[in-house]
C-alpha cells in the first residue's frame, strides 16, 4: 500500500512544492531555552538532555555555513540532492540577540537554499523576529517555515514537562505566524505519560481548527540524567506500549485535517546515555506498523475530522 494514500506526506509535499527531491540541513546554534536559564523556568523540560532535540547535528562552535556547506555535501553526494532547507533545529533559535539571529540565518542563505526552517518555542516568537523574516522571504526568495514546539495541548502535562508556556502562546504564535503567510510545523509527543487518547483527539483538533501547515509526531525517549530519566529509574511514571503508540498516532491521523503535512509519525533517538528508546524497535519498523494498522482499519487521514464548521447544526443545512 501506498502510505500517501492514508495520510499526506512530507516528501512529496516538498516533491510537488519545489518540483524536486528537497532534503534538511540541521543547523546547530550556541543557544538555550527560557526554560533552562530562569527566563520562565530551570531546568528545561524534563526528558530534554544537553544536546537538545539534534543529537546528530555538528558542533556549534562551527560557523553556520560552514555546517551548511558541509552537511550539503554530503546529501549532494549520497542522495544526488539538488535542493535544501536550512533547518535551525537544537533548542530554541529565536533565543538569542536579535543581532545573532538575524546574522545566522543570513548565513544560512547559499545556493540552493529554498527554504529557512526555523525550530523554537510559541513564547519566543515576536513580530520582530517575524518582521525581519518577511524581508528574508521578501528580498532573498526563500520560504520560511517556523516549527513550534508544543508537545501537548493538554495544560496539566505542559506544567508536568516544565515547558514555561501554556496552549495561550502556541495558539497566539499560530496566529501571528499565519498572518505573514509562513508555514507553521506543530511538534507533538503523543506518548506523554500525563496524557491519554481524549487529549490525543484534542491534539489533533487544536491543530486543524488552527489551520496549522504541518506536523511532526515523536516518541518520548528518556534520557539519563534529566528529571524524566530519574522519575523512570523510580517508577514514577508508566510508558504506554508500542502498540498502543500505534494506535494513538492512528487515531491522531483520523483527527487530523487531511491537508495538514505529516512530517513524520515516529522520531529516530540516540541510544547513547538513554534509558528509553521506541521500545528498543527501529523506528522505520513502528512506521511500518502504524501503516500497516491504517490499511487493516481502512482508514486514512482526516476520515473523523467532522467536527469544524459548526457539526451541531450540519443536519439543518445539508
């Protein structure tokens, strides 16, 4: 079967976008989070180790175009790429000097760059940041796409992570982003201890009424040395199983507005210095089940997203 039958992905969107194969290049910048510097918090959100979420990007230390130029070469030459994304992916890239933000993703624009991908947290975007992205788009050609950082919509579990931020400022960061006409990525960890199926619904809802562009589904890993890391060496937290991960993307997937891009249904994890990793499975095989459990449903993306537009008062006008 088909996987871009049951649910709309990621590598053709960009296929059908920019008429080519596109592949991300993570960019790493010395930088932090609100949340780890006392700004809103301490600590940083309880699974998040100290390399952040780009456990495979180069050292920081290395000027931006230079990880660009390397990176690129090494797609260009095992994958024949032709087009990219300069992806700002570890923590949280909006965090710092207006002056060094505006400098890196200067950097980041080199030939064959279509598009700046911007990862960070809906409380540290402003229309600053947004006003100088729009002369980005404007004046250099190239589409800008902010990925934000929500991991739940459900209030209780975000205070739980210690993310610093509530669903208010994912949803005011939406709105804001979507009046300059960028892209918004949604990031989601549909395994949270915290949470159950109703707030997987409620995720999937959140998304579509905000007409959020894209979407990128992980598995919480527990790594040592973090808060999470010691609630799960005292058994203080329960991790659902595999195949109920399975089930919870799939009915995430029928939830969600099938226009929404899937960037990806299951997140690869290092395994050095990790406690918990996708059940100690590839995460290509835990795709593969998610695809294989949506063909035995005979579902498909966006198959019970009847709910917008006023479904109470449907019967009176159909």
């Amino acid at each position: 079967m088909d996987e871009k039958k049951l649910y709309r992905v990621y590598s053709q969107y960009l296929k059908e976008k920019y008429g080519t194969k596109v592949y991300k290049l993570p960019i790493n910048l010395p930088t932090t989070c609100p949340n780890r510097d006392g700004c809103v918090g301490t600590g940083g959100c309880i699974f998040c180790g100290e390399q952040g979420a780009g456990f495979e990007n180069l050292d920081n230390s290395i000027p931006v175009k230079d990880q660009m130029e390397k990176n690129m070469d090494y797609i260009r030459r095992r994958y024949k790429a032709k087009k990219f994304i300069a992806y700002f992916q570890n923590f949280t890239n909006t965090y710092m000097d207006i002056k060094t933000f505006k400098e890196a993703i200067k950097n980041s624009i080199i030939d064959d760059v279509v598009e700046i991908s911007i990862s960070t947290r809906p409380d540290c975007i402003s229309d600053i940041h947004l006003d100088f992205l729009e002369d980005i788009e404007k004046n250099y050609g190239v589409n800008i796409t902010i990925e934000l950082g929500l991991q739940s919509v459900n209030h209780h579990t975000l205070k739980k992570i210690n993310r610093g931020h509530t669903l208010g400022e994912f949803i005011d960061a939406v709105l804001r982003i979507k009046k300059r006409g960028f892209e918004v990525c949604a990031h989601l960890i549909l395994n949270l201890p915290w949470d159950n199926m109703d707030d997987v619904v409620e995720n999937a809802k959140v998304l579509s009424s905000l007409e959020v562009d894209q979407v990128k589904l992980h598995s919480l890993y527990v790594v040592e040395n973090t808060a999470l890391g010691q609630m799960y060496k005292d058994d203080k937290i329960d991790l659902i199983s595999m195949d109920e991960y399975v089930d919870r993307v799939v009915v995430f997937l029928e939830f969600l507005q099938e226009d929404i891009v899937v960037q990806r249904l299951i997140g690869r994890a290092p395994e050095e210095n990790t406690l918990f990793v996708n059940w100690n499975t590839s995460w290509w095989k835990i795709k593969d089940m998610i695809i294989d459990e949506m063909m035995e449903r005979n579902t498909y993306q966006g198959k019970a997203c009847n709910y917008l537009n006023g479904k109470a008062v449907k019967k009176f006008i159909e």
